[in-house]
C-alpha cells in the first residue's frame, strides 16, 4: 500500500460513523435510530462477515502449498506379483514439496491483505451509507409529518372560512362562487394532508428496514425538524473517506497482480523424498537394505511466449483501468461535495430569507387581507388567497430545512472533514 493509501486508509477508519451522531446531539430520536440501524441493519452485518472473511484468507495466502506424500508398489514381476524375486521390487513412500519462485508467495500475500483491507472499508463504507439513509428518511418522515400538520391546521381555517362563506350567502351578502371556492381549497387540502400521511408512512417503512426492527418503527415517532444554523460549509481541501480509499486500495491489488503475473515467467521448484522399503533377496549386494531417493524439478513455463505474456499484458491493462476508475471516481466524489456545498449555502440563505422576510410578509398579509375582508375593503378571492399564501410559504420553509439536513448527511457521508465557518 503507497503512502496515499495509508493516509487515506487511516483517516477512514479513524472517521467512524458514531461521530455522525455528534452533529445532531440536539435530536436524541434521531441518534438512537442511527445507534439501532448501525447495530442491526443486515447489510451491515453481511459487510462485516465478509470481512472477517478476507481477514482468514489474508492468514494463509502466502503460505507454501500443501505436501504431497504419496505411496506406490514397484517393480513386481508381471507373472507372479511378487516382492521376493528380484531386489528391485519393493514399496515406496514419497514426500514432495511445490516452492514457488520468490516473489509469488509474496505478492499473493500482500493481495489478499490488500483485498481485506478493501472489505474493511466495504464495511465503513456500508455504516456511513446506512447513517446517510436513515438520517435522509427519519428528516422525510419529519418533514411530511410537519406537512401533515400545517395542512391540518390551514383546512380547520379554511373551515371556518367556509361556515362564514355560507353565513353570507344565506345573508346575500357573498356569493355562491365564494362557497364553492372555498370548499374546493378545503377538499384540495385534505388530499393533500392524505398525500403527505402517505408520503410520512413510506418514509417510516424505510425506516424500518433500515434498522431491522419494522415492528417498532411507527407514527409516534417523534418528528424534529432542527433550525439551520447560522455557519456556511466550506468545501474541504482534501477529501477522506472509504470510497476513495477502496478504489486507492485497488490500484495498489491491480500493482500487484502485474507483479505476479511478471513472476509466472520464472518457473516453480518441486523437492522430494522417496523411501524404498525392500525384501532381503539372494544375490542383493546390500542384503535388502531400504533405499532413500531425493529429487528436485522444475515446471517450464514453455509457452511464456502466449500465456504468460498475455498474463502480464492482461494485469497492466486492468492495471490502467483500476488507475483510470480511481482518477474517475475521486473527480466524481469532489465534484458531488462541490455540488453539495454549494447547495448548502444556497438553502441557507433562502431559508435566512423565509425566515426574516417572506414568512413574516405572507403573515401580515394574511392579517391584513382578513381585516380588510371583515370591512369590506378586500373581495373573498384575495382574503383566501392570503390565508392559503401562508400555508404555502410555510411549506416551501418546511421543505428547505428537510433538504438542507438530508444534504448535510449526504456531506458528512462523503466529506467527513467538512468544517462549518462563520462568516
């Protein structure tokens, strides 16, 4: 593993997704979702059983092969297939060892670690996508939950309008049109209070996959929507995390495996012993004495020519293309940040602008309109309209909190180093 590797390898495992939580301290529903998915979720459990697994074989894999020993009759005389009649019959045990050239043990040793260490940032990889999920639902949950609420509270009003839309036009001081427009708002609201329960179930469901635990994930789950805070995100000067170490990681696995398939020109030692055991037979010159054989050999790689040059010329092709994916992959990651920054700051200011101005401007208008209705000076269309002005602009302020958090641990999974400034 280069130099890169390391650093990058090190401030992966030392970014654990526990410290994802620290940013939202202030929700404690929000943190123990996270505490249950991280300890349950079966992804992640898979993601750590095939890490243990690359752990063993990272043991072995640069072990010799197995010895052969082997057990063979000789010699006998077709006829009689006996052991007595000639000194050169006998029984044979044999013990052999395959030595790969130096090099091959080696290389195949440091592959294996090197793809452990691919699944050990698998696994980070797997804890912070899955805080990234569940943080991204439980704020959908909270944000249609809201939604749900607002749309609640404007229907009861527009109810209200509608008993005084009646009162009128039994007076003959409004009209028919005014009655009838202001139940269809009222019946366009319930739908979408029906849209927006539906939309919080589905976001709860999620959830509940998430963390392994559906029985318990309901609509008592309290929703927290939590205030931007008054700091912009700068993006970070360099980037750390499992996505760009894995894919460093495997340039150095491609490195490798050139290295091995370079080592396949040089051929594998074979050493071996025989024992002989023999009978005494008449005319022996060492009177049945047993018989020690020792052998060395050699595999030729004689089509080195063909298979081995293509060997090699197949690992430095994968090898350039692991270098490319990396290159690819890591300007797609500061290209994403970028993006996410940028958006962060951008909802910021417009959430600033919901909350010093819009906000307070639709309210007063829609203090304004009603007072003026009651007196006669502002038509039923405007005074409506006003009342549904706030209910607008305050779902419009409810969606950019819940975008603005959901892109915050979008940042956090893919930019853990990322710091907030004041300005």
């Amino acid at each position: 593993m280069d130099k890169k590797t390391i650093i990058i390898f090190v401030a992966c495992l030392a970014s654990t997704p526990a410290g994802w939580a620290d940013n939202f301290s202030e929700n404690n529903t929000l943190d123990s979702l996270i505490e249950v998915a991280l300890e349950r979720n079966p992804a992640i459990h898979a993601a750590e059983y095939k890490r243990s697994a690359s752990e063993y074989q990272a043991e072995f894999a640069g072990w010799l092969p197995d010895p052969k020993l082997s057990a063979a009759v000789i010699n006998l005389p077709r006829t009689s297939l006996s052991f007595d009649e000639t000194p050169m019959s006998g029984v044979v045990f044999g013990l052999s060892q395959s030595v790969p050239w130096p090099g091959k043990l080696s290389a195949k040793a440091d592959i294996a670690s090197l793809d452990s260490d691919i699944r050990a940032m698998d696994l980070a990889a797997r804890k912070n996508s899955t805080v990234r999920l569940v943080t991204h639902y439980y704020y959908d949950y909270s944000h249609w939950t809201l939604v749900g609420t607002v749309l609640t509270k404007s229907m009861q009003l527009v109810e209200n309008i509608i008993k005084v839309a009646h009162i009128r036009y039994s007076n003959g001081d409004g009209s028919l049109q005014n009655v009838l427009r202001s139940e269809t708002s009222s019946a366009r609201i319930e739908n979408r209070v029906l849209m927006a329960r539906q939309k919080a179930m589905s976001a709860l469901v999620q959830l509940g996959q998430l963390t392994d635990n559906p029985e318990t994930i309901d609509d008592t789950l309290a929703p927290v929507l939590p205030p931007i805070p008054q700091k912009y995100v700068e993006m970070p000067s360099e980037l750390s995390n499992p996505i760009l170490a894995k894919v460093s990681i495997g340039s150095a696995v491609a490195k490798r495996k050139v290295d091995l398939a370079k080592s396949g020109y040089w051929p594998n030692l074979t050493v071996g012993v025989d024992y002989r055991i023999r009978k005494n037979i008449p005319m022996d010159a060492v009177s049945g004495e047993d018989f020690l054989s020792f052998k060395i050999g050699l595999n030729l790689p004689a089509w080195f020519f063909a298979r081995q040059k293509n060997q090699t010329s197949a690992a430095r092709q994968s090898y350039l293309a692991a270098q490319a994916d990396e290159h690819a992959i890591i300007n797609s990651v500061e290209r994403q940040v970028a993006d996410i920054v940028l958006a962060l700051q951008s909802l910021r200011e417009r959430a600033e602008q919901y909350e010093l101005a819009i906000l307070p401007q639709a309210q007063a208008a829609s203090e304004a309109a009603q007072v003026a209705y009651e007196v006669g000076q502002v038509d039923f269309n405007g005074f409506l309209a006003a009342q549904l002005d706030v209910m607008n602009v305050e779902l419009e302020r409810l969606e950019l909190l819940k975008q603005y958090h959901q892109q915050t641990a979008a940042l956090s999974e893919l930019a853990p180093d990322a710091q907030e400034v004041t300005r």
